[in-house]
C-alpha cells in the first residue's frame, strides 16, 4: 500500500513538474513575442534569423550557451548564422527578460 501511495505521488509531482513548465514555456514565447524577437525568429522554422529549434540544436550540449546567448541578444552581433545582423536588444529589453527567453529557446 504504501509503495502505491508512494508511486501516485510521485507520478503527480511529474504531472505538476511538466505543466509548470508549459507554462513558463508559454510565458517565455509571449515575452519573446512582446519584445519583438518573433518578428525576426521562428520557433521552428527561419525568418530573417534562425530559427529558435535550431539555436537550440547549435548550442544543445553547451555549458555557456545560456551566457552566450544572453550576451549576444543585449549587444547584437551577426556571422554565426549568415551576413544579416541581429540588432542589440538592450535596453529596451531587460536583462531578466532576455535570460527568460533564451532559457526557452535552449530548452526547445
């Protein structure tokens, strides 16, 4: 008895586990849609910069990502994906805002 009591509660904390995370999934994608980086990026597929899949895929595995990431988004920078540059985002985008969303794209 006890062992099932213990499975059902831990199979609820997964269940709890994944919609919280939808849910900062969905809050990231509206404050990447409200600070304008939806206008240049996909979530799968490539508008004028990558698509955020596949910055994911590009930096999946890499510890420093996260710091790179956030980095380039505030200043900007162009090369790694191609001549077209990514303007500085910063700052009109806060910087708690910017780790927000790169946390998402990482995790796509």
């Amino acid at each position: 008895m006890k062992a099932l009591l213990l499975t059902i509660a831990a199979a609820g904390s997964m269940l709890l586990a994944t919609q919280a995370s939808a849910v900062d999934a969905k809050a990231a994608e509206a404050l990447a849609q409200k600070s304008g980086c939806l206008a240049c990026h996909g979530i799968d597929k490539k508008v004028l910069g990558p698509s955020y899949k596949d910055v994911a895929a590009k930096y999946k595995g890499d510890k420093t990502a996260e710091a790179k990431l956030i980095e380039k988004v505030k200043k900007g920078g162009s090369g790694v994906w191609g001549p077209m540059p990514m303007p500085a985002n910063s700052p009109q985008v806060k910087d708690a805002d910017i780790k927000t969303i790169v946390q998402w794209i990482l995790s796509l």
